[in-house]
C-alpha cells in the first residue's frame, strides 16, 4: 500500500512550519511527501500577488490532493494553522486515510507585535542558522509589517467558510496544541475535537509547545505518537 503525506503551512507561512514533521516522516517512513507553498507565502512573502486571496489557497490545496491521490492508495493530510482549516476542508470532502492538525486556527486571536527587526536580519535566521521557536517571534514581526489588510481578511474568509463543514469529517482526526500557544488558543482544537464526526480522535497537547509546534522541545516525543496514529488509522482502513 503506497502512502502519501500532503503537508499544508499556515497564513504568512511556508512549508518550514512543519518541516521537522516532514524530515522526521521522510527519515521513518517510505511515504511519499507533498509540502507546497501557496500562493503569497513563502520566502519573501508576495500576499499582495492579486491571485493571494481564499479561493486559490482553498483550490491550490485541493488540488495538491488530487495530484497525491492518483499516485497513492492512501492520502494523509497534515495542516498547520491556517493549513489545518483547508486540511479540515478536504477531510470533509474527500476521502482522507488519516488527519492531523497542528495548532489549527479554527478560532483566531491576534497576533500581538513582539519585537522590531531589520527584514534582512529576519531572512539570516530563517535561511542560515538553526530554527528554534524563539526565532519565530522576529517573523511575527516582519509578517505584520508586510502582509496587506486585503490578505487577512482572505485569512478570515477561509475560517469563515470552514465552520460549515467541520461536522461533516469522518477520517481519524489527531490533533496537536501547545498550551503556551498565544497566536490560537487551544481551545480551537477542542472546539474541532467536538464538531467534528470522527469516530477516532487522538488530542496531544504540549505543555511548553507555543504556536509553531513542531520547533516546540517536546516535539521529538509527539513526532512518534502522530506517526503511530497515522499507522493505526491506516491498518484500520485496510481491515475495514
């Protein structure tokens, strides 16, 4: 059975949010792994790009399914954030072996502006030095300062539209959140773990985890409890 990954980043993010999910999958695994940038995101941000807005992230998403899908037997899809309300999006409509969603931004809190920094300061940390969660305060900053009104709302579009179809996913849902989480709340995975119709759901929180979980300490330790989760949903479906 050929098992897919589609890996999907947050708002003003890319696919370095869950990058130490996806070298630990491609490390332990044999599935094939699909982490895309949408549209806008990435390094440098472009969220002015006229084409940056909820319909094509929403599409763009969809679409890398569909690519994966025909390759595989089985799709798994990962979503961080934002990510994880196109991951919920897809699960409500698509056949999905397996879901997992990492601090997703189901309930939104403002993003609190921590820290002022050159933008060429900003791109050596996220280019030539080791990555860890704290670095990620200097994004916050950079991130407010360049993204567009006209993009956060695009952002609030998407979660607007999201609520009408999280009680219509059924895959095993596992979701991961920080308590020290100040960007979304935790309570926004425990409003998903509620909606959703999910006959199997697995909550790991993370005591010290702030947003960008996987960098979090103790992400080494869930790492194998997601991969364990995926593994038992997928034996599940072949049983089934």
């Amino acid at each position: 059975m050929k098992v897919g990954v589609l890996f999907l980043h947050g708002f003003t993010g890319g696919p370095m949010e869950v990058r130490p999910l996806y070298r630990y999958f491609e490390q332990m695994t044999d599935w094939e792994l699909v982490s895309p940038t949408l549209t806008g995101h990435g390094l440098p941000l472009r969220l002015d790009h006229p084409d940056a807005n909820a319909q094509t992230w929403y599409f763009e998403a969809v679409h890398e399914y569909e690519l994966l899908a025909r390759r595989v037997d089985r799709v798994v899809v990962v979503g961080f954030s934002m990510g994880g309300v196109l991951a919920s999006m897809i699960a409500a409509q698509y056949e999905v072996a397996s879901l997992v969603l990492l601090s997703p931004a189901a309930k939104y809190v403002n993003i609190p502006q921590l820290f002022e920094n050159l933008y060429e300061r900003w791109i050596t940390e996220w280019e030539e030095r080791p990555v860890g969660e704290g670095n990620f305060y200097h994004l916050y900053d950079y991130k407010l300062r360049v993204t567009p009104l006209r993009a956060t709302l695009n952002f609030l579009e998407v979660v607007s539209y999201a609520r009408g179809h999280y009680e219509r996913v059924t895959a095993p849902a596992c979701f991961v959140h920080g308590l020290k989480d100040g960007v979304v709340p935790i309570g926004s995975s425990y409003y998903l773990y509620d909606t959703f119709a999910s006959t199997n759901k697995r909550m790991i929180i993370s005591g010290e985890g702030k947003h960008h979980i996987c960098y979090s300490k103790e992400a080494p330790s869930w790492f194998g409890e997601v991969k364990a989760f995926i593994e038992q949903s997928l034996r599940s479906k072949t049983d089934n």
